[in-house]
C-alpha cells in the first residue's frame, strides 16, 4: 500500500451503483451511498467552476475507485490531496498546471493516500505545504487482543508540512481563497477546506459519499468525528467535494444521515449488549458476520470507537479486561432501561 502504483494509461471505470439504505428493527439508518462514479484516471475533469479533480489509481477497500486531487484556482493553484507518490499520478497533476503557479499544496490528513505525493509533488512544482501538522496523539489503528489490527502504516507519523493552518486560518492566492476547519473524528489532524463565496468545502475523508468514514481508535474518536459532524450540520453548503469517490451535492442531508446512521449503530450495539453479547468479537460476529477478514478488523474497531464513546458518557461499563477485545461490556447501572439518548460529540457530565 505504501509503495508507488504502478498505473495503466487514463481510462474510464464505474462503481457499483447506489446501494439501498440500512434498515433495522431498533430504528432505521436511511443512509443511501452513490457509487455510481465514473473515473479518468489522469484526466483532469471539472467539477464545479474552477476546481477541477485527478483521481489516483489506487482503488482498494478503504478508497474507492481512487484518492481525489483537487486543483482549485484558474490563476494560482492550490492542490489538495496530492494522493500517493506514484509517478503517473504526478506527471498527470504536472501536466494539468502546466502554465500555471502553484502557490499552495494543501493536506486534509497526514494519511498515505493523500500526503504521500506532497513532497515529490513539491519538487516538481513548487508550493509551500500546508497541513495541520503533528497532533499529539498516539496514531495507528490497532487494539489489545487485535494483534497489528490496521496498523499505523498507513499513517505518515514523521510527515511535517512547510506550514501549518489551524481552525479558523485562511489559505489563499490569487483567484481563491479557502477557510480551514480542523475537523477531527477520522484522524486528529483532519481538516476541511471552505472555497470562500462558493459554499464548496473539501472533506477529505470526513464526509464521503460512497460509504461511511472508518472511526479506528486510537487515530480515530467518535465523540469528535461527532462533534466535527455537528459544527457542518450547522452550514448551509451547497456541495462537498470528498477525498473518495464523487460530489455530494445534498451536504445537510447527508450529514444528518452520517450522525442518524452512528446512533442507529451505537443502539444496535446497546440492544447486543442488553441481549448478552458483550463482548467486541461476539458484537461485530452478529453486526458484521458477512464481512471479510481485513474489513472485521475495521468493524471491530469502529464498535471499539462506539464502546468508549458511550464509556465516557456513563452508558457502559467494561469489566474485567478495561480495553480491547478481551473487554465485557455491561450497561452500566444508571444508563439501564434509560435507553441510549442522542450519540452526542460531547461527553455528559
């Protein structure tokens, strides 16, 4: 996954259509994906007036059809997402600029599939590198009882930008400008990018239409990919542009869907709980039984993520082992028969 890709000329590929939304007997999650994308791998196609996309031909599992980089700009251009370091990747994002001054290489998250690229992408063009930069948090995905669970090789831990933006900065050149959200929940460094007077903003893997973003702990928090979700149900956007797959041109509703889908899922594990499944394998055995082995990796984190949430906010307990697989969860006795109330990105008292 970390090494470069070796890519086939530009060509055109779909995905897999729209998928019907989840349905369940403790309340419905009404979460519909588009996967109904089609791609030019090296092609740089407009998406909205004046930001155009490459996507990167490294599909898998985790990114769709492809890691999107954007170009925003007509006069000076900012990259978002330059995608993995593979050099047809590259050539086509050089060859899309060509005439053009690059003046900023932006950074939603320090992932490998979108910051691997920025570097060599420097030297090629130029730009100054602007992520949030190191969190201060441990990185990686991974569990006690989980072995190497996702790892942390999929995250640059030593990637260090030439600049760093915080909530509520500005990134801008002439002919854009970009208001920054740091927007944590997928990753601690995650941020978000507002096109100024478009009501455009980039999402990176925050929001995606395609599927719904990993929450793996200890890289991953539920109460602030919440929170974060909370601070752009807020906005009146009128389209995002995500680091997968394609455009979501209806944001509110779909945010509104991403926070009903995580309470839907944080009751469907309280009714495992109640039913004495209590323990993380046994959860996602009866929530994920179709999945593949790598993907189970995946759900048993995200259900992880759902457990500490709902720890810190007095809704379970775990005896025995206090964390990883080899916890046994149990409603906690002040939460029981109360039910679950909202899965709000903050604690309660």
């Amino acid at each position: 996954m970390n090494s470069p890709a070796m890519v086939p000329p530009p060509r055109r590929v779909s995905g897999a259509g729209t998928s019907k939304p989840k349905k369940s007997s403790v309340m419905s999650a009404e979460l519909a994906f588009n996967r109904n994308v089609d791609v030019d791998y090296g092609v740089a196609d407009e998406i909205v007036p004046g930001v155009r996309r490459i996507v990167a031909n490294n599909p898998g599992p985790y990114t769709f059809l492809g890691t999107n980089t954007y170009l925003v700009g007509t006069e000076e251009i900012a990259i978002i997402d330059p995608g993995p370091e593979d050099a047809t990747h590259l050539e086509a994002i050089e060859r899309s600029t060509r005439g053009q001054r690059v003046s900023h290489i932006l950074i939603t998250h320090s992932h490998r599939d979108h910051c691997d690229g920025a570097l060599p992408l420097q030297r090629r063009l130029g730009g100054e590198i602007v992520a949030y930069g190191p969190a201060g948090s441990e990185r990686g995905a991974f569990a006690p009882g989980l072995g190497d669970g996702l790892g942390d090789g999929f995250v640059d831990a030593a990637f260090r930008p030439d600049a760093t933006a915080s909530d509520g900065d500005t990134v801008k050149a002439r002919g854009f400008a970009l208001d920054v959200m740091h927007m944590p929940g997928h990753a601690p460094d995650h941020l978000c990018f507002a096109l100024m007077g478009e009501r455009t903003v980039f999402t990176g893997d925050h929001v995606m239409g395609w599927n719904t973003t990993v929450i793996a702990p200890p890289e991953g928090s539920m109460a602030d990919f919440l929170g974060s979700l909370e601070r752009l149900a807020q906005r009146h956007d009128k389209v995002f542009l995500p680091g997968h797959g394609g455009r979501i041109e209806t944001p509110r509703r779909v945010v509104r869907a991403y926070m009903t889908h995580r309470i839907w899922r944080e009751q469907t594990i309280l009714a495992c709980v109640d039913e004495g499944v209590n323990t993380i394998p046994h959860i996602v055995a009866r929530l994920y039984g179709g999945l593949g082995a790598e993907l189970k990796v995946a759900a048993a984190l995200s259900v992880l993520a759902h457990l500490e949430h709902m720890s810190a906010r007095g809704l379970v307990t775990a005896e025995g082992a206090t964390e990883g697989l080899s916890a046994f969860y149990t409603r906690a006795a002040s939460a029981a028969g109360s039910g679950s109330g909202a899965a709000s990105g903050r604690a309660s008292s």
